[in-house]
C-alpha cells in the first residue's frame, strides 16, 4: 500500500497481496451473504424439474419477461422511482442549502430530525399518511384532494422516506464546498441563481447524482410505501416478485424479476459513472461558515418549509394519535409500552424491543463500518494498471448491487443456500443485522470513499519517506482525516438498521422482536388501546432515532464527502 | 469614484476593520498595505458586498448597503484566482461578458482581445488546470477585465506567485490597468507591488488606515517608525544618530528619528560621518556593510547600514568615511 | 467465532453508544478508543447475546435433565410473523419435555410455505406452524410433513384438511373471516346495518365497505374465496358491483381495520370492513355491550396447522411441539395471543370471547385443491377487476 519503488518486482507484488488482503473479507462477505443466496434464487427459476430430471430454462425466464404484465409493472416502477427521486431532489436541495448553508435557530435539530423519517416502519408511516390523505384526512376535508389510493401518494410517500437522503448527502457536500468561486462569480456580476447554476451546480453534481442514485435505488425497491399508499391498483417490481414468491411460488417469474432489477442496477451505476466526473479529489481548504438568511435565500426557505411541512405532517399525525386517550389528551399509550409483561399480546414489551433493536443496530453498524471502511480505503487507493482500475470499478458497483435487489430474493436465498453442512448460517442471530449491514454499506463507502480519495497522495508518501510503515501511514494520514466522516456515518448506518423492517420479518427470531416488528405486531390487533401503543412505540422510535443523530451531528465534521 | 467612511467591520465579535475612510478616484489605481490580518482583505471584500460592514461605502456618492455584489458593477480577483476549473479559459475570461446576455462573436472577439492584453493569445481552449500560476492569474485578470467593471478589486493578485514572476508581472499588471484605464483598488503585503502598480496607497495597521497619500509623499513622509519599516526602510535611527545624519545631509527636521534605507550612507572618502565596519556582504551591484557610526569626538552613535562601490577594497575594522544620500532618508515626526 | 469469547461482556448496559468525548482524544487514540468502544458496543449486541442464551439453554437443559424427563436437544419451530405465544408457556414446554424450543419466523403465512417448499430436502426447522387451509395444498403436494405419531384430542380431526389422507397436517386453531359492521354506527345513522354479500352492493351502503386486498392479505385472500364459492364462475361480476358500489380495497389488514373503518384506531369512516369472527370481543364498550359484529353469512374459515417437516433433524421433539400446541394450556393462550378460537374442544374462551365472539356454523368453503390449482388464475383476475 506504501508507494515504495513501482518498478521491484517484489513491491509490486507485496502491494497487489495487500490489496487482495483488503479486498478478501469485505469480498467474502458479499458473496456468502448476498451473491450465493441472490444466485441460488434466481437459479431456481432456471432450473426446470422435468420427466427426466432438472433442465435449464431459459426460455420460460425470458418469456416472463414478455409478458404484458410484466412491462406495465416495470414500467410504473420506473416512473414512479423517478418521480420519486425528482421530488426527493427538488425538495431536498434547498432544504440541505438552508439547512447546511444558513444560520437560523434550530437549524440543527431540524437537521437530526429530518433523518426521521427514514427509519420509520412503513406500516406506521402508512397509516399515518392514511390518516392524513384518507376521506375524512385534513387533506381533503381542507384542501379537497382525494390523493389517498393514487400514484401521487405514492410518490409523495417515497418522497417522505428519502428527503432525508438528498438533505444528508447533499447538505455534506454543500458544507465543504470552497465559497470562493461563488463569490468570485458574484462579483463578476452574476445574479445568485446565475452563481448557483454556472458554479455551484458543477461542484455540487456529483453529489446530487450520488444521492439521486441511491434515492432511485431505495424508490425503485419500496414495498410497503406502494402497497399502503397505492392501493391495489399499482404493482412495482419488488411487490410482484413478493407475489410471485411468497404467495404463487412462480419462481421463474420471480427469478426473470430479479434479474431485471440485477441488470437495472447495473445499467444505472454505468449511467451514474458518466454523469459523475472524477471530482478534483481535492479535500476542500476554505469552508463557509453559515450565514443568517437574507431575502435572496427566501424562495429556498419556502421550499424547505414545503419539504419539513411533507416530513411533519404524518409524524405529527403519529404524536398527535399516540396522545388519544380513551378521554381525550393522555399518555396512557406510553405508559403502555413499559407495562407489557409476560403475558401480554406482543411477547415483549416495547421498552424491551427497543433495547433488541439498539442490540442488533449496533451489530450492524460495527459490521457496516468495518466492511465498508475496508472498501472505501481499497477503492481510494491509486490504481496503477488499467486492469487494476477496473477491478475497482467492478467492486464498487459490486457493492451498491445490495440496494437494487429485493429483500424477498434475499431473504428466501439466505434459508435455500446458507445450509452447508459444515456452517449452518440460517441460525445464526447474526443474520438480521448482517441483512441490515449490507443495506447500510453502500452509504457507508459512498461516505468515506470521497474523503479519503480527497487526501493527497504525497501525504502518505512523505509519511512513507519518514519511516512510517503501510499501518502507521494509514493510523496517520488516513484516520484523523476520516474518523469524524467515519462517525457520521456510523449514525446513519445505526438508523438505517433500527427502522429496517424487510429482511427483519424474514430472518426475526420471534422469541426477541424488534421495536418495528413490535409495533407491526400491536397494529394487529383490534381495538383502540394496541393502535395508540403501537403509535407511541413508533414516536419512540423516532425520538430514539433523532437523538441518535443529534449525538452524531455533534461529533460531526463539516468535510464530509458525498456518497 | 468609490468613498468609503467610516467603515468598520467586526469578524465573529473580533474587530477586523475600524473605522476607515478611503476614496478612489476614477481612473486610479490605490493600493492597500499592510500585513497580512491586518483587515485589508476583509475591506476589499466588504467593498465587493461579500462582508457585511457598518459605516458607509458608497459609488458616486451613491450608497451600495443595498446593492448586492452582482449589482454593484465591480470585480474581484482572488489571491489564488479562483477560476472555474470546469470551464476552459475562453470561459471563464467571457463569463462576466455571458452573465450580461452577451453572446456569440462579440463574446469571442473580447475574450481574443483580453487574452491578448494579458499575453495569453491562442490559451482560449485550454482548462484552467494545465496551466501555470503566472498564466492562472494572468487569466484571472483577464476575467476581471472583461465587462470593463468601475472598479476593479484585487486581492494579493501576485502573491502567490515566485519572485522573478511576481516582479515581471507586477510591471505588466501596472502597463494592462493604465492601458485599460480602470479604477483599481488594490491590497497587498508586499511594498514593492504596491509600488509598482498603485498611483496611491494607504497603510493599514491592526484594522485602522495609519498613513494615506501619494506614493511618493508616503514613501518621503512615513508617519511613523512601525510604518517606516514597513515601507521598506531598514532601519530607525534615533538621539544623536538621527540628529548627526540629520546634519550631515543637511535636513532640517523637527523630530529626533530618522528612518533610513539600507543605501541611504555611501562609502565615500568624502563625506562628513565616520564609521568603523562590523561586517561586510558583497551583492552583484555593491558591497553592503554594517557600520559603527561615530560622533566627531570618536564618541560611539549606533549601528548603521550603508552600501561601497564595488571597487572599494573594505573588510571589518576598517575605518571609512560615509556620505548621506537625503533621498533616502525619511525624517519621522514627533 | 472464536472471537466471541473475548467479545462478552460480564454485564451490559443497553446503550453506550458514546461515554467518552473523541472531541478530546488524540485521533490515534481516538480509534483506539473508538475500536474498544465498537468491541464493548459489540458485547451489548447480538453477538455478545447469543452466548447469553447459550448458557441459558444448556441452563435449561441441564435442569430438565436432572429432572429425568425425555432426551435434550433443541427443536426448531418454524412460523410466520403473527405467531406468538407467552413465554411461561414456552417455557413449560421445555421443562417438561427438557427440549430446548428455537422459534424461526419466516415472513406471513404464504411466505412460511413457500420456503418449507423451497427447503424441504434441508428443512429449516423440525416442526412448522401457520400453514393455513388456503396453502394447505401446496404443503401437500410438496410433501413438506411428514405423518406425525401422536394423539390428539377432541376437534382436531374435525378440521382436518380435506385432501391430507396421511394427517400430516394438525389443525391448531382457527379463525373466520367474515364481514364486520360499526353497530353502534348504523344505530346513530338510524340504518339497518347489511348481513349479506349481496347487500353489500345495494346502493344503501354506497361507499360504507373496506376490505383488503387479495394478493396482499390473508383475509383478502379468504374474502376472495368466500365470494368465489357463493357466486361461482360469476364472482367477477360480483366483484364489479361491489366496486361500482364504492368498495375500498386497501393493501392489508391494519390500512382497512385501523385506518378506514370507523370503529378501528384511526378516525376511519366506513362502518363495513372485512375482519374476523372474534373482532367484535375487542370493541367491548365497557357497559356490558360491544359496538362492531360479525357478519355470520360473510364467513371463510381458515384454519391453522402444524406438522412434522419431512427430514426434519428431530422428529420425536417435533412430534411433541404437536402435542403442546393442541394442548390445554396452548389452546387456551390462543385467543388472548393469536387472536384466534382454538380447534380443541372444551377449552375454555375469555369472557368478552365468550360473550361477543360468535362462529359462524356454516361458513363458505373452497376445496383446497382448487385453490391450490386456481389461486394464480384468480388471482390475476382479480387484479384485473380491482386495477380496472
């Protein structure tokens, strides 16, 4: 790792065995917990048992893919990401300048609580926008908009969900952005939205494109959102292969669906290469402190307050539901979380839920980080062939493919591969987060890996030519630059983790649920008293998660790069 | 013509600027000097509307706190340029031109002619970034030229710069801005920029103008001892130093300091003062010595800088005779 | 894993994520720090608490086997998301039996028997429960149980699956989806609430009904087969006038219930939602009466099993899992954790379930090989007639 002289023979092979030591466990990990189990999914839709034992067909996968059917659900998944994430983006960009650029009370609790959203259960965050846009919901009865059931809920949901995303990634880059080209545009006479599109546009595309493309993943692959929002009326990619698998057991259809969404990742990260230009790499030096707004910044204060107005309103519709007493205004429903002892409905309390759900978070956050931070120090290493750089690329695709991919394939993948004899995995507790890690790494490296590429090179050379070994050169160089970056995103690999509801109902242990599958469990049943706990054990959550991230916001370092 | 008055401008609480009156007139050229924290860059940004200050900067006597930076008509060239790196050059020299609906050939023609003045003819295609620091700033003048601001701000354009290059460029830069007439304000640490290129210049010290004036008349008449050194003067003399250098270069001053400049005593067998030699330096156009000035009475009077001729054969604890050249001296008041 | 023995903590609070300030350390401390922060975080993870429960099952073996009861071991209960049961009971299980009890879920009902198919060569588990008479067929074309030795009491035969010749498949408890009515809504509305599917097309109860959907939901399953086998080959007509009538459907369970209807949790406001015979035992109005009812004549039964898995690792722990569900003790949790009526006769209901929890005699039925044939065709169709 150490550039020492590229020309011995021998450094160079010591320096490709450190690469593939690095590579080695993030690798293997990918491939035990998501190629095998991915591959043997889609395999069994090939696999055909016959008269004369198992055959391959190809056919019947392709034929899957001709079905009429098949085009409408791929095409209303396509458009309904897409103007999924166009909402998202244009929400989301002013709120991360006004959030990361201006200097206003309050800024940066609103900046933890935006994240909110994103773990909550779908299944509350459903009811909660029912309640908003359903037939007596304020929406209608005050705006006279009946959105509940149509494909504009669905788009405002996963909107709701990946704001979020935009702000944090966005708002990180915006941050660090060097002012001093905007203002050297400004006094060369051009207007701010002239500054903000011939200058600032440009620094800020990658990060945009990064967050748009992580957003797309996450709205390409929603399930609840399109189920609760849209009625039966929309079918998306990821709830047809639901169908297709669990309930039809079509494991042809299934596996033809997987692979498309295997192959749309893959084009969307070739496209994504284009679109994002190897950024200068440079790690910023001037960094503008926030400043109080002024007129000019009112339009993107107004839209933030449309973004926080689409992010509050159902979580104020949570807190608001969860403080109904039987009588009116009570906290009966929180007392409730506590109480629930052995022998109540849910099988654990919510209080002990939640110390299970901070349990497996912090397992999928260590494993996040670490993977994630041997990915991100691979890939930020110069490539000195061209076979080297495109084994690079290759990887960091490799590992964004767990986003695009759905979590019925990788949940069922997981108990039909992960039985060999000599490691039965499928019992291990470890699954859930490992599932959950996995969602998290790619934010993870998209994090780190800009910073890290940001430090010069020369850096670690002159460390290097004083001495310094492969390990004290990373301790030194490395590590002070990316150890807050590294913490930021330990809160949102946490948060990720604490609100997944996917693979936790496939792999749960049910003797020890999670807070989320606790509150699926109390909306369950009938009756007023479980539905207020279930929404007081949902703004818990929240509040857990905002804190979460209050904490993180505060160990935070203003250069955090773009994912 | 820009005025300010009374401008003061605090940075998180910390006064950078007090209280300062400048003006610039049209067509000339002010340079601000001063080291570096001492506020003159967040002056030069404040006048660019980059800074918020209380006091007043107005242009023709009309009040700019309302005006927004794009509004103002002026432009600012940053210590390191700043250009965008995602624009070729042609680009970046036409973007002030663009921002104002210009378009097409007369965009092209101006840029060429901008170019041209900056000696930069045939750069248009090329991106900022396989450029060298001298062609960045030449470039980054460029742009600032091109839609013929009022005023044209600069902020340390040549600092970052080598030497050699810094002195060529100062010179073009001075012939570019007479050539363009443009009203320049100027802020620098370095004294021989400054005097290269301003008509004018005010001395700041910890936030406050110190000294303003003609170049010449603040180089004769420094205000004090501080800006004196400063300037470039080696030394302050003070007490019977002063007073016998005041004599022998027949100054009448009020004061009893005197700054001087290294060059100010010549060896020369002479001249009225004499002086043994501490130490001896050779330089490619003279010899420079440090001198033990004495009184007439062979009493002791201080360390003092002088220059011989080449030619002139001295080594330390020779005694020479020095002559005072009252160009190079600046008697201090008070 | 052999790190796991370092990684243990000998007491664990429930969060540490930050104790010490990094603001303040060195960085090369601060990874330090921050790698013995990530190791003791660790400890109060799963990973740290696997081996907590280790001990406690070797705990809870060793005490079962020093009561001499049968042989230890672990069996594996798989299961859907919806199963629970109190844990005194689980534990009763296991001192009596001395088997260590592992529960899996694995997703809903659909989902548990898609993957007790998938594995069926390498059974995730020994004993599964939560297939219900709609996936029914599928278990057994598949062979996934295996025929189990074990006496079952009174009731539990009468559910048999029709089809299961070998009864492999235990019936445990079950539930009737039916139609439910805001009773206390119609009283103040002064209209005669509907009792049967027909009347949910009138024009008297335009825009009153939810329901949920067929391809997302067990009950919407179920209301889709009970339309099925009252309107035969016209059940897509049906399906028309009830939508031209204004019916909602909604993706699940808790969007129709909690959201929609208005006796539900939320501010919902349809009285008419597709539900269960025992729903009305939790809208008890606390004067002795209950404000929702069932709709006797809208009813679908299904019924839950449980069954030894083919190669299961330990069938005779299996075999006893059996036993316990169809148990007193099991039978008479079910209502209170299930929200289901249990398949043992006698066992004793909960008040309110008593009371205001009324079985349908005669509930719609649909051959389960039929469904197992047709459930993609109707499936489909009813898509196209919701989506159209």
């Amino acid at each position: 790792m150490t550039p020492r002289s590229p020309t011995s023979p021998g450094a160079g092979l010591r320096r490709v065995a450190g690469l593939v030591a690095l590579a080695a466990l993030p690798t293997a990990v990918l491939v035990v917990f998501f190629v095998v189990p991915v591959a043997g999914m889609v395999s069994r839709g090939f696999v055909v048992d016959g008269p004369g034992g198992p055959s391959v067909d190809v056919g019947g996968v392709l034929e899957v893919l001709g079905r009429d059917r098949t085009r409408r659900v791929l095409w209303f998944t396509v458009w309904s990401a897409a103007a999924g994430t166009a909402v998202s983006v244009l929400l989301g960009l002013p709120a991360a300048y006004a959030l990361h650029r201006l200097e206003f009370p309050g800024r940066r609790l609103l900046r933890a609580a935006v994240i909110v959203p994103f773990v909550l259960p779908t299944v509350v965050v459903g009811v909660a926008f029912r309640e908003l846009l359903g037939e007596s919901g304020p929406v209608v009865r005050w705006l006279g908009v009946e959105l509940d059931g149509t494909a504009t809920a669905i788009v405002l949901g996963l909107a709701f969900f990946n704001v979020s995303v935009v702000v944090r990634v966005v708002g990180a880059a915006w941050e660090s952005l060097d002012p001093r080209p905007g203002e050297a545009a400004a006094v060369l006479g051009a207007s701010p939205v002239r500054v903000l599109a011939t200058v600032t546009w440009p620094q800020l595309r990658p990060a945009v494109v990064s967050a748009a493309t992580v957003v797309f993943l996450f709205c390409a692959t929603a399930f609840g959102v399109v189920l609760t929002l849209g009625g039966l009326r929309y079918s998306s990619v990821e709830t047809e292969i639901y169908l297709l698998t669990t309930d039809l057991l079509d494991l042809q259809g299934a596996a033809a669906l997987s692979l498309l969404q295997l192959v749309a990742v893959v084009a969307l990260m070739l496209l994504v290469g284009r679109l994002r230009p190897a950024g200068d790499g440079r790690v910023s030096r001037v960094v503008a402190r926030p400043r109080r707004p002024r007129r000019g910044d009112a339009a993107a204060l107004v839209l933030t307050g449309l973004a926080v107005l689409l992010l509050a309103a159902p979580v104020a519709a949570l807190v608001v539901g969860s403080l109904q007493g039987p009588d009116g205004w009570s906290l009966v429903h929180y007392r409730a979380l506590t109480s629930t002892g052995e022998d109540a409905w849910t099988g654990s309390s919510a209080a002990d839920a939640l110390v299970t759900s901070l349990r497996t978070s912090i397992d999928a956050t260590w494993m996040s980080l670490l993977l994630g931070g041997l990915v991100a120090v691979l890939l930020s290493r110069r490539s000195r062939t061209r076979g080297e750089r495109r084994v690079r690329r290759l990887l960091d695709g490799l590992f964004m493919l767990p986003l695009g991919v759905s979590a019925v394939t990788l949940g069922f993948g997981f108990l039909i591969t992960l039985d060999s004899d000599l490691l039965d995995l499928r019992d291990s507790p470890l699954l859930v987060p490992i599932a959950q890690a996995l969602v998290a790494l790619p934010l993870v490296v998209r994090t780190l890996l800009p910073v890290l590429a940001g430090i010069d090179d020369r850096q670690r050379q002159a460390a290097a030519s004083l001495g310094a070994g492969a390990w004290r050169t990373f301790l030194t160089v490395d590590v002070p630059v990316a150890w807050r970056p590294l913490l930021a995103c330990a809160g949102f690999a946490f948060a990720v983790s604490l609100g997944e509801f996917g693979a936790t109902s496939f792999l749960a242990r049910p003797d020890d649920p999670t807070l989320p599958v606790v509150i699926y469990r109390l909306l369950s049943r009938p009756g007023d008293e479980t539905f207020g706990t279930a929404l007081a054990a949902s703004v818990v959550l929240a509040a857990v998660t905002a804190a979460v991230m209050l904490l993180v916001e505060r160990l935070r370092v203003r250069n955090l790069g773009a994912w | 013509m820009l005025s300010i008055e009374g401008v003061s401008i605090a940075y998180e609480g910390t006064p950078a600027v007090r209280d300062v009156d400048l003006t610039v007139a049209d067509g000339e050229v002010l340079a601000v000097l001063g080291p570096s924290g001492c506020g003159k860059s967040t002056l030069l940004r404040a006048v660019a509307g980059l800074e918020p200050a209380l006091g007043r900067i107005a242009w023709d006597g009309r009040d700019l706190a309302r005006t927004p930076t794009h509004r103002r008509g002026f432009a600012l060239m940053f210590q390191d340029g700043q250009l965008f790196d995602h624009l070729t050059v042609a680009r970046n020299v036409g973007y002030a031109l663009r921002v104002r609906r210009l378009r097409g050939r007369r965009v092209a023609e101006r840029v060429e002619e901008l170019l041209d003045l900056v000696g930069l003819a045939g750069y248009g295609e090329r991106l900022p970034g396989t450029l060298s620091g001298g062609e960045r700033q030449r470039v980054a003048l460029a742009r600032s030229l091109a839609a013929q601001p009022r005023l044209l701000l600069l902020d340390e354009p040549l600092s970052a710069l080598d030497a050699g290059l810094r002195e060529r460029l100062a010179g073009d830069l001075r012939d570019i801005l007479r050539r363009a007439g443009t009203t320049t304000l100027l802020v620098t640490h370095d004294h021989e920029e400054a005097f290269t290129v301003a008509d004018r210049m005010a001395v700041m010290r910890e936030g406050r103008v110190v000294q303003q004036g003609a170049l010449a008349e603040v180089w004769r008449e420094p205000v004090d001892a501080w800006t004196a050194l400063f300037l470039g003067y080696a030394r302050v003399l003070t007490g019977p130093a002063a007073s016998a250098l005041l004599a022998a270069a027949d100054v009448t001053a009020t004061g009893e300091r005197v700054a001087v400049r290294r060059s100010a005593l010549v060896a020369d067998d002479g001249g009225p003062l004499r002086a043994r030699v501490r130490s001896v330096r050779a330089t490619p156009v003279q010899t420079r010595l440090v001198v033990d000035l004495e009184g007439p009475d062979s009493a002791p009077l201080g360390e003092a800088d002088a220059v011989a001729d080449l030619g002139r054969r001295v080594g330390p604890g020779d005694e020479v005779r020095l002559r005072v050249d009252p160009g190079r001296l600046a008697p201090l008041p008070g | 894993m052999s790190l796991r023995a370092r990684l243990r903590p000998s007491t664990c609070p429930s969060t540490r994520p930050s104790r010490t300030s990094p603001r303040r350390v060195r960085p090369a401390r601060g990874l330090a720090a921050a790698a013995t922060l990530a190791l003791l975080a660790s400890g109060c993870s799963l990973v740290g608490s696997e081996s907590d429960e280790a001990t406690d099952a070797s705990g809870a073996s060793a005490t079962a086997d020093s009561s001499g009861s049968a042989a230890g071991g672990t069996v594996t209960l798989v299961t859907h998301d919806s199963f629970y049961l109190p844990k005194k009971l689980i534990k009763q299980f296991e001192s009596e039996t001395g088997y260590t009890l592992e529960l899996r879920s694995v997703g809903d009902a659909g989902s548990l028997t898609s993957q007790l198919v998938l594995t069926q060569d390498d059974p995730i588990g020994d004993v599964a429960f939560g297939v219900d008479n709609t996936f029914g067929s599928r278990a057994l074309d598949n062979d996934v149980f295996a025929p189990a030795d074990v006496d079952l009491p009174d009731g539990v035969a009468e559910h048999a699956l029709p089809g299961d010749d070998d009864g492999t498949m235990v019936a445990v408890d079950d539930a009737s989806v039916c139609v439910n009515v805001d009773t206390a809504w119609f009283d103040e509305q002064g209209i005669e609430p509907p009792t049967t599917l027909d009347d949910l097309t009138d024009p008297t109860y335009e825009d009153l009904f939810v329901t949920s959907g067929a391809t997302t939901s067990s009950p919407g399953f179920a209301f889709l087969l009970t339309t099925i086998a009252a309107y035969g080959d016209d059940w897509q007509s049906y399906w028309s006038d009830l939508l031209d009538n204004g019916a909602k459907v909604d993706r699940g369970w808790e969007d129709a219930y909690q959201v929609d209807f208005t006796a539900g949790g939320g501010n919902g406001d349809r009285p008419i939602v597709l539900s269960y015979d025992s729903s009305p035992a939790f809208t008890t109005d606390g004067e002795g009466g209950t404000t929702t009812a069932a709709l006797l004549d809208t009813c679908f039964q299904q019924t839950e099993y449980a069954g030894v898995l083919t190669n299961a690792e330990n069938p005779e722990g299996a075999q006893a899992v059996l036993t316990w569900l169809t148990s007193d003790a099991v039978q008479a949790a079910l209502p209170e954790s299930m929200y289901v009526f249990p398949v043992v006769e006698g066992t004793a209901l909960p008040s309110d379930w008593a009371q205001f929890a009324v079985q349908p005699d005669d509930p719609w039925t649909v051959d389960p090989a039929d469904v197992a044939e047709n459930r993609d065709t109707w499936l489909a169709d009813w898509q196209d007639v919701v989506s159209r």
